[in-house]
C-alpha cells in the first residue's frame, strides 16, 4: 500500500428543506473558473440545492462579496471559487494569504464557507485542480458548504449576522444630545 494515497470523503448531506448557495467567482482564468462552477454547481444539484452565481473582479474580492450576501441577501452559504497562479512578485502570496484568512475570519463568525480558489505554482496543476471528471476543487468546496450548512441546521442555525449593526435605528453621537443631558458634562 505504499505510495497510494487515499482520500476520504464525508458522505453528502440530506437536507429536509432545500439549501441555497451563492457561488461568488473570480474568472481570472475563465477556463479554470468555469470548471470549478461546473464542479461546484454539480455538487451543489446533487444535493437538490439551488444557487445563484456572482462574478467579482478578483480573488481579493471574494470575502467582501460574500459579506454583503450575508448582510443584504438570504443565502444558506457560500462557495468561493478563483484561481491565483504564482507570478514573479509577492503579489501571489498577498492575495492567497489574505483572500484565505478573510474567508477563514467569516467562517469563524459563523457563515457556511466553501473556499474553493486554487493558489498553485502553474496552470498545469491548475488545470489538474479544476478538472470536473477528476479532482474537481469546485465541487470540493461546494460539499465543504453542504456540510457546513447541515451542521449549521443540526445546531440551531446561524444566530446573528455579520459585521457592525447599530441596535436602533437612530444612531447618537455625543454632539446630539438629548435636552435632558445639556449642559451636564458628565451626562
């Protein structure tokens, strides 16, 4: 058994009610980008989920349009899928590192995140990455989704949304105080 190496893999999810999925994608590489949807988009109807597609200018983007879904949308989850190929500068481990950590710090705060953007050294290894009839990372990162929703469902759902919301409506700052505080400056 030497030298073979095997992968396990979780079975996919059974869903009471259906799932919704925004798959957000940086198509740098339209090739490689449309390979990974294909992957993603197979998983994602496996599970008899529904999804809807966004693009974004590049990988960078990918954690702030996820985001503004969950603040401004009704998503169950995310799938983000891009491709970033080493250059010669260090602008590849910038937007591998911070595109991945951004998406990790979400996902800590409680969204159901696929990561699906391929950070590799050539389109060679790309392309393997992509490939829907063999390695498919899309629809590894849309299974990742699936099961983060269902553990999210087992659990209660998703308790509050991300980012800063005032509790009302009306937002005080010290210039505007009330009548009652004018004049007291300690109030």
């Amino acid at each position: 058994m030497a030298g073979t190496i095997k992968h396990n893999t979780l079975k996919r999810p059974v869903f009471d009610k259906p799932v919704k999925i925004l798959i957000a994608v940086a198509p740098y590489y339209k090739d490689i980008s449309d390979d990974l949807v294909e992957g993603a988009t197979d998983e994602i109807a496996a599970a008899m989920g529904t999804w809807d597609i966004v693009e974004v200018p590049g990988a960078l983007e990918l954690p702030t349009t996820i985001a503004m879904a969950e603040r401004l949308s009704n998503y169950d989850g995310y799938i983000a899928l891009g491709c970033v190929i080493r250059g010669a500068t260090t602008h590849y481990d910038t937007v591998c590192n911070d595109s991945s950590r951004a998406l990790q710090l979400l996902g800590l705060q409680g969204l159901c995140i696929g990561n699906g953007i391929l950070t590799v050294e050539n389109m060679a290894q790309a392309e393997e990455r992509a490939n829907p009839a063999d390695m498919n990372k899309g629809g590894g990162a849309a299974a990742a989704a699936l099961h983060l929703i269902s553990l999210a469902r087992k659990w209660g759902g998703q308790r509050g949304s991300v980012g800063f919301k005032p509790d009302a409506e009306e937002i005080l700052l010290a210039e505007n105080q009330t009548d009652s505080n004018k004049g007291n400056p300690t109030a």
